[in-house]
C-alpha cells in the first residue's frame, strides 16, 4: 500500500507531462469498417505472476487457462457472446441431431475431420480419451478432476491411489469414455447432467498427445534448458515457441492450424507482477495493454489523453461479504438483513474501487442465465430501514449487540474495503466494526475452517451457467459453502436442477433456489467487477468477454490484429 | 589457518540443519497450507495433492525425508513451478540474483570507499559537505522508492531505458543503481570516519616525522588501516547483495532467487521455502567465513592458528 500511495503521488503529476512530451494517440480498441492489419503484427501483453503448470489437465489458475487458450482447443467453445460453438466437435451435440441420448446420459461427439495437431497429423477421438482419463489419473491430482466426476468410472479410478497396479488399469479401462472410432467418441455420465457441454469447453479436457507425455512424461509441458517447448504440441492457433520461466513467453502461429489463421505473428508475454510497474511499461510502450494501479481508476478516466485508451466490460464474478451463519451473532437473519441494507454499494464502488463496477444486490452477475435486476432490492441501501430491522433482531439502536468482527486479507484494496465498512456501520446502524487484518493464505484457512465471522468473498465463473454458481456455495456442506449456510429447501431445488433436462424448467429451479438465499441473505451482496484496462490504440479487434483469463481479451487473441 | 577453516566448516552444517529445522517448524506453524485457495478444492483432489507431494506423511517423518534428500543433493520438487526440482529453479536464478548483486557490490565500493575517503582527507570542506550529502541522503531513501522514481524519470518521461525485465544491459541499470545506493551510502560514512580515526593515530604521526612521503603515508598507513571496518561490513553486505533482493527483484521483475523465493512463501511452496532457506543461510554463513579470513590478510594483529 504505502508503495503504491508514494508512486501515484508523483506519478498523477508526471503522467500529463510524459504525455506532453511523447504526443498523445487517440484511437479505439475495437475493430470498425475501414480497420485492417498494417505494420509488424505483434502484441506484448503482461501476465501478472508465473503459472503452475500448462498442462491442460492439471491446469487451474486463471494464468494458466490464458496460457493453455492460445495453444489449444477443445471439443467446444465459447464465443464472444458466450455461447457454446462446436471447434474439434463437427457439431454441438443435441438430442436431436443423435449426439445426447434420450436418457442424457451418453455423448456421442463427432469430430471435425479437418482437425489437426500442430505437428500436422490428425486428431482423432483417440487423444480425447487419453485426455479424458488422465484427468482421473490419482497420481497426476488434477485440480479440476471434481469437475468430471459425473463421468462414469472417473472417481473411482480418481480414489484408486492405495489400490495395486492391476486393479488401477482395470478402473482406468471403465472409464465410461471411448473412441468409437477415430473421429467418434462416446462419453458416458453417471446421471444426466445438463451442463455437461460447458465442461466439455474446459480445458482439463482438451485434447492431449499421448506420444509426448509418453516421450516427456510430467515435463512434455515443461520448456527444455534453452526454454524451447519440443513436447508441447497443441491443437489451436499458436504454438507456444519460447517459455524462460518468470521471465516471458513467446507464441507464433501455428502454421498448420487447420480453424482460421490468426493474424498476430507474435505474442508475448512477460511477468510483471507490480500493478505499478506495469501500468509505467505501458506508458513506455513496452506492453499494448495494462490494468491501472487500485485506487486510480478516476484519475485516468479524467486525463484527456489516457481515457480513449480505457476498455471496460462486465465479467461474470461477484463479490460479496460472507457471514458465518453458524455463529452469533451473524446466524440472525434479520441481523444480517439490517447490516445488507447499511452498506451503501454505491459509494463503495465509487470511492474504494474508483467507480468501477456495478452494485449487485444478488448472486448471480448481468451477463448470465437467470440473472434477476429485481432481485435483492428489499435488502438494498437504506439507512432507515437497516435501524428498524437491526431492532427487530432484538438489538434496539445496537444495544446488546456483541462485538462484531471483519476478517480481511491485508492487501490490495482490502483494508480500504475494510475501513469503508467500519465507517457504514457505525454511520449507519452506530455499531462498531472490530477490523482484523490477516495474510492471505492465513485468512482462506481461516476461512475454510468456518473459523471467521465475516469475511470478503469473491466468485467467478467456470463456466456461465446457474449450476456453477448456486449448489457449490449455497448448498449443505458444499465445497465452497463458507458460510454455513443451510437450507433445506435449497437444497431439495438444488438437487432438481442438477438433473432437470428441460432448459426452462431446470432455469426456473435456479432462479427460484436464488430467491431463498437472497432472502436468507448469507452474505451481503456488493458488486460485480468489471475490467477496467488500458489498451494502445493501435490494437484492434481483441474483444473482452465475461470469462476471459489473467488478460483482457485473451480468448480472442486469434482475432487481433495491429494498425499501425 | 585450515584448521580454523575445516572447524568453521563443521560448524556451517550444524548451523544449516537448525535452521532447517526451525524454518520447517515455522513454516508449518503459519496458519495456511498450499492448497488453502479462496475457490476451495474438493476434498478428494486436497486428498490427491498431499499424497502427491509427501503432505500425507506425519511430519516428523516429512522432514527425515527432506533432510535425507538434502544430504543427497535432492531439495525436492516445487509445488508452485510445475514440478520443477528446486535444485534446478535456484540455480537458474542464480546468476541472474548473482550478476545484479555483484554489479550493484563493485559500484558501491568503487564510488562509497573513494567519496569517504576524499571526505576524510579534506574534512569540512565542501567535498566532505558533499560526501556526507550523499551517504545522508541514499541511506535514508528506501530501495524501491528510487527504483519508482527512476522509473518514472527515465522510462516514463525520458523514455531512456526499458521500466524492468531481464536480458539486456539496459534493463540492469535502474536495478543495479537501486540495490548500490544504499551501501555505497553506508560504506562512504564508515569510510570517512574510520579514515578520520586512522589519521588521529600515533603511527601515522610517527610515520610523518619519519619524513615518509605524503602519498606513502596515505597510501601505505592510513588507507591500508581504514579499511578494517569497511571489510567487516563489506562481507554481509556481498551476500546480502549477491543472494539478491526480494523487492527489487520483484520491483524490476527480475527472474532471480528473490522473486523466486517470494513467491514460494506467498503460495507455501514448502521446498521451495526450505530450499531458498537453505540457499540464504550458506550464501551469508560461507561470506562470513570469506571476511573472518581477510582480516587476517588486512590485519597483521589478527592471526588463526
């Protein structure tokens, strides 16, 4: 903090002055008629922190997905509008076109022929399935293995880890995943589950060489000494040439790429991990697009030559503050009713996160299946209000009201988020907030062993549909259910709209499973982010969407071109 | 002179392994392990992961066997950089941390050693006002605030040199001038006032009424004597430089040791932690040694027998 607080302090005064002195570009980021490529057609972007690992089936962090995205293609995609379009699959798989079957549990996806690695040889279901079983392998422990364990067999061989060798092959072989033939294949589920075509958009499911992990075992994602990837062969419009671990990677087209050829002839990026350092390399030129320092959004949009460059656009994750509801005081529902309508969203967004984002008042973000304006609006901004129900909840004016405590990781904008809620309350309702700061990783354990009382919390979406966002986290137990938050009727909707087949029906549960939890109000709702970036005005067509990785508008980078 | 070298020797391993032990004991004493993640991993997969990496192990027995893999040369696999051997990570940041920290050492003696002694050799005059200037003003500046503001003036105003990253001279610049200015803060105030000291001495009167040439006496009595405290600091000072720094590295996105071990303990990459520990203890133990053996080079009334 006390870093960023020193370097804006003298940059707001330099910045107008360094724009003075290198002359000021005017220009949009999005494509329009008359825009084409011209000039050397290369792009350097910043990745923000090293990855983990790029191999499509371990692979989890946002980082790694904007890695993995340039070199590979699944079975499926989204489009910019995020909609399922079929890539390596010949055709999105209905139950009217024979590729869901009429109980919805098998898959037959027909592959597009034309498809090819970029060695250039031909995909064939063959490595789908090898992909598909690796996933589940109990050695490999794929973060996003969970997400698959509705495929027939998958967990089993997941828990195999204690059992011999030969009982281990044969868990394997019953996967329910197989090559019909080499452009076929057939994917079996436990029960029907109506999301499946979105996970098989993800990449842990991508298509993977078996010759190569066979030649490289564990490193065919690894870069050789002189940072070459010799093992990392990929399916989609770049290869990735150069990878000098925390230092940058660079990415050529795939010559052989058998979907559209992009038009960059480079990509690369570097690993500045400092906001501030990156936003000074943009202003350098030495990247064409970076995020600003928090806390300077405003700044930028009144500086006359910065503000052309700015790129906003919604992304499909909220943030709320989670209560644990296991524990007084916060298992009081109108308590926790009276503290949602003493939050005044609006100034939050406005004055910690310089006026980006939108107030969210429930759950679920704009952009998405049973996303509802009208919902939470009883629990919005309202002093008066928050007083009478803070009475009901048995504490008149505060009275009798135990010590109420925050949890808050002590970085980035969280102790600002922090004081800003401090102040509401006692403005507000007159009750004192107790502040405890903690590091990050000290606060998620906090956190995960229902430890805390309240707390920050964000969720973004895997894949952009209700069933990412409700069961998980406002389910029984559920794996992110922080808050402990139970209810029974959720939980009998939940269990329906796992299963619903019928689209309308099954948004219907969802939409009816929010409603409870807003009422219940185990977190209060807050906002939903948007990217805010900078991007040179020379870069064209490299549209954001909802669910893009590290970098804005890395989904799409196949599209860009520069004018120069 | 060996003897005192093999004895210090025995004492470094016995030094390491204590630390070792006190960092595994701390390193799992700090609330949150590496797979405490705000998006919570399903149970099975944490189950998956401890198992992968030997976290299933009660730990009394996790730490035999990191001890055992250290005596063999193995500080294990990261968690954080894809299965990398830790071995392997720190000696490509290495030479990066290495060349940095030597570059920022030699400028930092090459102008704090000159600038003290000239601020000695002509006390109160403007030279020493200068002088004193200078070690006042980058002793009390931090870092990374230089770095910031160098940053902004040569890359964002001027556009002079590249903001950070590695691979050409121009981007050790600002790092190197960053990581200099302290000790050459540091080591032009010690200079000047053990110089000063030196001068008051009653050989170096001794060594005038000889009728020695000035330059001689200067050279020859009081130089040679006013570096005892400069070597002293000046051995800390190399390790401290040449195993790098955390924020500077980070700061100008230098992929050396610093960054590297940062990140390990911001992810808990528990081998990573040890093995940049370990890294750290012997870097800063075997310069210690380097120094204690100069003494006895610089200083005739120091001897180990």
């Amino acid at each position: 903090m006390k870093k960023s607080t020193i370097f804006f302090s003298l940059l707001s005064v330099l910045v107008t002055l360094s724009l003075l002195l290198t002359g000021a570009c005017k220009g949009s980021g999005t494509a329009t008629t008359g825009d084409k490529p011209s000039g050397e057609q290369t792009i350097t972007l910043n990745l923000g922190g090293e990855v983990n690992t790029i191999d499509p089936n371990r692979a989890s962090w946002s980082n790694e997905r904007t890695v993995i995205m340039q070199v590979f293609d699944g079975l499926l995609a989204f489009d910019t509008s995020l909609n399922l379009v079929p890539m390596v699959a010949k055709e999105i798989p209905t139950v009217a076109n024979k590729g869901i079957s009429a109980d919805g549990k098998t898959y037959t996806v027909k592959l597009n022929t034309k498809a090819t690695w970029s060695d250039g040889t031909k995909i064939t279901a063959k490595d789908f399935v090898f992909s598909m079983k690796r996933v589940f392998d109990p050695n490999l422990a794929a973060e996003y293995a969970s997400f698959y364990f509705d495929i027939v067999g998958g967990e089993d061989y997941f828990s195999s880890a204690d059992k011999s060798a030969t009982e281990q092959a044969a868990l394997k072989d019953a996967i329910g995943v197989r090559a019909v033939n080499d452009s076929t294949l057939e994917i079996k589920l436990i029960d029907p589950l109506p999301t499946f075509l979105q996970l098989l958009a993800l990449w842990p499911v991508y298509p993977i060489r078996e010759d190569m992990v066979t030649k490289y075992g564990e490193n065919w994602a690894q870069p050789a000494a002189d940072g070459s990837m010799p093992g990392y062969i990929g399916d989609g419009p770049f290869i990735l040439k150069e990878w000098v671990q925390n230092d940058h990677y660079t990415f050529v087209p795939n010559t052989n790429y058998w979907g559209t050829k992009p038009t960059l002839t480079k990509i690369t990026y570097v690993i500045k991990e400092d906001a501030n350092v990156a936003y000074a390399a943009y202003l350098n030129n030495e990247l064409d697009q970076s995020g600003v320092p928090g806390g300077t959004e405003k700044t930028t949009m009144a500086d006359p030559n910065l503000s052309p460059q700015i790129q906003r656009a919604a992304q499909l994750v909220t943030y709320g503050l989670q209560f644990n509801v296991t524990k007084p005081p916060f298992d009081n529902k109108t308590l926790r009713q009276a503290i949602a309508c003493a939050i005044d969203r609006a100034a939050y967004i406005d004055q910690v996160r310089g006026g980006v984002g939108t107030v969210a008042l429930s759950w679920i973000p704009p952009g998405m299946p049973d996303f509802d304006a009208t919902l939470g609006t009883d629990f919005a901004f309202n002093p008066t209000k928050a007083k009478q129900l803070l009475s009901q909840a048995g504490y008149p004016n505060g009275a009798g009201l135990p010590k109420i405590s925050f949890q808050y990781a002590n970085s980035g904008t969280n102790p600002t988020l922090a004081a800003f809620l401090q102040e509401q309350l006692k403005t507000n309702l007159g009750i004192d907030l107790v502040l405890e700061p903690y590091a990050s990783k000290e606060l998620s354990a906090l956190v995960n062993a229902k430890e805390f009382s309240w707390a920050f919390y964000g969720w973004g979406a895997d894949y952009p549909d209700p069933d990412n966002w409700l069961p998980q986290i406002f389910g029984t137990g559920a794996g992110n259910n922080k808050t402990g938050y139970s209810n029974p009727a959720f939980d009998t909707l939940a269990a329906q709209g796992l299963k619903e087949l019928d689209n309308t029906k099954r948004l219907k549960i969802w939409a009816d499973a929010q409603k409870l939890v807003v009422d219940d109000q185990p977190m209060v709702f807050v906002f939903n982010r948007e990217t805010f970036v900078l991007r040179k005005p020379w870069v064209k067509n490299m549209v954001i969407t909802g669910m893009d990785g590290q970098i804005a508008g890395d989904m799409f980078l196949r599209d860009v071109f520069i004018q120069k | 002179m060996y003897r005192f070298i093999l004895r210090r020797f025995l004492w470094l391993l016995l030094v390491l392994f204590v630390v070792l032990l006190i960092t595994f004991i701390l390193m799992h004493l700090v609330p949150g392990g590496p797979w405490d993640r705000e998006k919570t991993l399903a149970p099975k997969v944490i189950e998956a992961l401890n198992r992968r990496y030997g976290l299933d192990k009660p730990l009394w027995q996790q730490f035999t066997n990191y001890i055992g893999g250290v005596l063999h040369g193995d500080l294990g696999v990261s968690y954080s950089y894809s299965d990398r051997n830790v071995t392997d990570i720190l000696i490509r940041g290495l030479p990066k941390t290495a060349t940095l920290g030597a570059l920022a050492f030699l400028i930092s003696q090459l102008i704090g050693i000159p600038l003290g002694v000239a601020a000695a050799l002509k006390q109160n005059s403007p030279t020493d006002y200068a002088s004193v200037l200078f070690s006042t003003v980058f002793a009390s500046i931090p870092g990374f605030v230089l770095g910031i503001l160098m940053m902004i003036l040569f890359s964002v105003l001027l556009h002079w040199l590249p903001t950070s990253g590695w691979g050409t001279p121009q981007q050790l610049i600002m790092p190197v001038i960053c990581l200099a200015a302290l000790p050459a803060a540091q080591i032009a105030r010690i200079t000047r006032a053990s110089t000063l000291e030196v001068m008051r001495l009653d050989y170096v009167r001794t060594a005038r009424s000889k009728g020695l040439r000035e330059d001689v006496v200067r050279v020859r009595h009081i130089f040679r004597n006013s570096l005892i405290p400069v070597v002293t600091i000046a051995g800390p000072e190399l390790a401290n430089l040449i195993t790098g720094s955390f924020i500077i590295e980070n700061l100008f996105a230098i992929p050396g040791v610093g960054r590297i071990f940062l990140n390990g303990i911001a992810s808990r990459d528990y081998p990573l932690i040890m093995g940049g520990v370990l890294f750290y203890a012997f870097a800063i133990a075997i310069m210690n040694l380097i120094v204690d053996v100069l003494y006895a080079a610089i200083d005739p009334r120091i001897r180990y027998d």
